[in-house]
C-alpha cells in the first residue's frame, strides 16, 4: 500500500454565505419593475368604455348642444339649420314661474319618497333580525318578487287600487266607523294624487333598501350590542350608539342612491295619469318631457333636462363629500 492511499484526505473548508447586498441610500429611488401587461386591463375595458361612450356619452353631448340652439320642428325636419342661442333658453327657463313650482314640486316629492323609503327600510330589516327563519325567507322571497315586478304592471296594479269607482282601497277605508269613500277621486287634487304615487314609489323602492340594510345588520359586532346592553343601554340607545354609526356608510349609500332614483321618476307619474300629467302632477322630468315633445320646443326641454342633471351632480357631490368623511373617521 502506498502513502498516497494511507493519506487521509483534506476536507474542504464549508463555504461561507454570501454577504446581503449593500442597502440602499434613504434618498436612492428605487427601480420599479415594468411589466409588458400594463395595457391588458385597459385592453379588456375598452369595449365597455366603448359602449358608456356611446350610450351615455353621445346623448349628454347632444342634450348639451341642444340646450344652447334654437331647436324646434322645423329644425327637427331639417327645414331651418339649428341656431345657437347662448343661453337664452336658461334664461327663459330660470325666469318662468312654473318652472320654479315644478322643482319645489320634485324636491318636496323626492324628500318625502326617500325619508318613507328609509324609514320603513329599517324598520323591515330590524324586524327581520327578530323573526325565525322561514318568516325571514318569505318575506325576503316577497321583496325580490315585488322588486322585481315591471313598473308600468305595479303602476297599472296601483291605479286600479285607487280607482274611484273599484278601488279596493276605498271600499276598506269605508268599513271604517264614519267612513265613506265610496266614489272618492285621488287624483281629483295635486297634493292626493302626488301621495298616491309616492306611495307607489316607496313600494317599489323598499326591498332594495331592507336587503341592503339586512346584510349590513349581519355585520354588527353581537359583543358591542351585548356590552352597550351590560352599560344599561336600551333598544335605542344600542341602536343609536351601536347599530347606527356602523350602517352609516350604508345609509348614506342608501339615501343618496334614493334622491337620485325618485328625482327621475317618471313612468310612475306618466302611465298613472294616462300619458298626459296636468300641471299639478308635473315633476322635472315629466315637465322636461312636456316642453320637449309637446309643446315641440326641444331646446328648452334639453335645458330643463341639463339643469336636473346639475341638480342630481349636486346630490352625487354631497354623498362624495360624505364618504370621504367617513374614510378619514375610519
């Protein structure tokens, strides 16, 4: 055998890690890594975009070109070409009495729809908390079935119950003790007709707000509840201190999507007054409707229509206001 087989062999020395790299100055800017799919999500959104542009951005620039010509028939037919006016059709608009009727009117009838809505909302979905489970299933199953019924079928539904003549609503208000509303015309009165259609407006608007406010219940810590209980708290003071303030991004979700909602009805009041509202029933809408396509001046209507649209960004502003509000408290 010779040495070199006796030889033990060497080991080799373990191998060190390698040292981190060298941080970086605080005043270095780092490098971004750039991505060859940055277009991919504009690329997907593109055909929506494309349909939003037509279908809502043409129409808002003609009513806005509209708005400052002079447009009538004869425009409409192509026998005289279209002139601008500036603003003279805001003008006349802004200087005409009913027209000022007319958004008190809409205001009025907006507020008192959307405080009906979310009063009755609530008072629905806090009552579904307390219910068993197959009662919260019907009357869930009642709510989407009525949200979901098409508004001339439940304005139509709604007409006849007011009829004068076979309104079942009559026939139960004259069982009442000294009661007799037999023969009784609704809409014999602006301010009756108005509620009738408000009534109508809040059974069509309800549902939405008690599935909405029933999953934001389902968020409500049942420990805070039990301690505001434990401090002596009553039903309202946990529903004021506790309840309230965790479903108000909700609410102001809720009321703001109502103002605009009942701001723009309009088939309720058209089919209910058989296609032709009388000035007492004129809401914006209605009234905007009018001056366009019956009294054939399509100017002023896109002006009466624009100015509704200002208002309604007005709304959309405060509720803008009001969540970042809530984000900065959060």
């Amino acid at each position: 055998m010779s040495a070199a087989d006796t030889t033990t062999p060497a080991k080799a020395p373990p191998q060190r890690p390698a040292p981190p790299p060298p941080a970086a100055a605080p005043g270095t800017p780092r490098k971004r890594r750039t991505s060859g799919t940055a277009a991919t999500p504009w690329a997907l959104l593109a055909p929506c975009l494309l349909i939003l542009v037509l279908v809502l951005g043409y129409p808002l620039v003609r009513l806005v070109t509209l708005s400052f010509q002079k447009f009538g028939q004869s425009q409409l037919w192509g026998f005289q070409p279209a002139e601008s006016v500036g603003f003279d059709n805001f003008a006349t608009v802004l200087a005409d009495g009913q027209f000022w009727a007319v958004v008190l009117r809409t205001i009025i009838f907006a507020g008192g729809s959307v405080i009906f809505t979310m009063v009755v909302g609530m008072l629905i979905a806090l009552l579904l908390q307390r219910v068993s489970g197959w009662v919260k299933t019907l009357v869930n199953i009642v709510l989407v079935a009525s949200w979901g019924m098409p508004i001339i079928v439940a304005t139509t539904v709604f007409k006849w119950l007011f009829d004068s003549d076979y309104g079942i609503f009559n026939a139960l208000l004259s069982r009442l003790p000294g009661v007799d509303m037999i023969g009784h015309n609704w809409f014999a009165s602006g301010p009756q007709g108005l509620a009738v259609i408000m009534l109508l407006v809040v059974w069509g608007a309800v549902p939405f707000v008690v599935i909405t406010l029933s999953a934001g219940l389902t968020q409500v810590p049942a420990e805070l509840e039990e301690a505001a209980r434990l401090d002596g708290a009553g039903s309202w003071g946990v529903f004021r201190f506790v309840t309230l303030p965790i479903l108000k991004p909700i609410i102001v979700m809720l009321t703001t999507l109502s103002v605009i909602w009942d701001m723009g009805v309009f088939p309720q009041v058209f089919v209910m007054r058989g296609g032709h509202p009388e000035d007492e029933f004129q809401l914006l809408t209605t009234y905007s409707y009018d001056r366009a396509f019956v009294v054939n001046d399509y100017a002023q209507g896109s002006a009466i229509a624009l100015l509704t649209v200002l208002l309604l960004l007005g709304v959309v502003a405060v509720y803008m206001r009001q969540m970042l509000k809530i984000g900065e408290v959060e």
